[in-house]
C-alpha cells in the first residue's frame, strides 16, 4: 500500500504523516534508522522539514533522538507495552462509558468495523482498528480525556504491529471489537466498558506474557 497524503497543508506535515505511515503498518521496523539525507531524497524536499517532523515524531513516543545514533523507530518491549496499555486500561473504558451514557452516535465506530472487515492487507486493517477504537472514546464529552487517549494512540498501534507481526490475532480482535460494539449500541454502558477493558487487557497479556521468576532461571 503506497502513501499519498491529499491534500498536502506543508512539506513538514507531508513528511510527519508519511513516516508515520511506515512506522505504524510496519513498513518502517522498530530500531530502524531514519537517516535525515535519504529521508529528504526520497520525500523530495530539503532537510529542514525532515528534522522536524523527526522531533515531532519523537515527542508522540513513535522515534528515538540520540546524539551518536540519530534517529530511529522506538524499539517495543514488554515494558513499553504494558505502561502504553495501563493508560489505556484506565481510560478508554471510562471514555467509552461516557460515550453511551451521552447516548453519542457510533456510527464511525461501525463504519470502521466493517473497514477492518473489508481490509486488503494488515495496514489498511491496522488503521481501521486504531479508527474504530477513536470513534468510540472521541464523543465521551470530555476533550481533556479525549486528547489524553489521543496521545498515546501512536503508540498503542505501534505496539499493535509488533504484535501482530509475531503472531496475527485480528480475527480474535475483529470478534472483541464487534461485541464490545453490539453491548454499546444496545445502551450497556457497564457492559460494554467491561468487554472494552478485558479486550484491552487480554491483547497486551497475549502478546507481552509476564514472566514468572522460574522462567527467568
């Protein structure tokens, strides 16, 4: 799938979006270096906007900055995954809560479902997923909660592809994601939150198992 921003509001954002889009369907892999001279060739512009998208991309947690190493893409372990998916865990459902009791409408979290459903290959079913789970925290009536989970969205689906890429699960994810969407369109708020929370919580338990201390021997 290739990457073709329209319409395009400057170079610096053009860049940021393209990168992006590698990082998060995997087209750019975790410890990768973005050397700022290839990037501007291949983008076709100067450095300048390359560098500051760069450090964009390092204040949403996607790139590394290091004085001897540059740029690269943030490496995921299991650390990183669980403090990502703790903030998740004590937000999202809340937000998807708020949502139903607003009675707010749902219909972009249905249209990204069948989205994810319809999917050509994992980066088109990636960005529906990451979709779907805005459409239902994005109208909870609280901005502040909204931009929090905002914030470490990039993130989450950054330690989605990982995840994926060692063992794809999205028919299991596809199946959460359609009864989490049924219980709130039939007005369960408790229900729904509840089916939210153990999706958020089982995928990062599959896919980052804690380690008991007889393994680590």
């Amino acid at each position: 799938m290739t990457f073709a921003p329209t319409p395009i509001p400057s170079r610096t954002q053009y860049v940021l979006e393209a990168i992006k889009h590698g990082i998060l369907t995997g087209g750019l892999s975790p410890g990768q270096s973005l050397v700022e001279t290839e990037l501007a060739a291949q983008f076709g512009v100067s450095k300048t906007p390359v560098r500051e998208a760069l450090k964009t991309l390092a204040g949403t947690g996607l790139v590394v900055m290091s004085q001897y190493k540059g740029a690269t893409v943030r490496m995921v372990d299991a650390d990183m995954a669980r403090e990502v998916y703790d903030v998740r865990l004590l937000l999202e459902p809340e937000a998807l809560r708020r949502s139903i009791t607003r009675n707010a409408s749902l219909e972009d979290a249905r249209t990204a479902l069948v989205r994810a459903d319809e999917a050509a290959d994992q980066a088109e079913r990636s960005l529906a997923n990451r979709e779907f789970h805005r459409a239902l925290y994005l109208p909870c009536g609280n901005p502040l909660l909204a931009r929090m989970l905002d914030d470490v969205r990039d993130q989450a689906a950054l330690v989605s592809t990982v995840a994926w890429a060692a063992d794809p699960s999205w028919q299991r994810e596809a199946d959460e994601h359609r009864t989490i969407l049924e219980l709130a369109l039939a007005g369960d708020a408790d229900a729904a939150a509840r089916a939210l929370h153990e999706h958020i919580d089982s995928f990062v338990q599959r896919a980052f198992p804690e380690q008991t201390e007889e393994d680590q021997a």
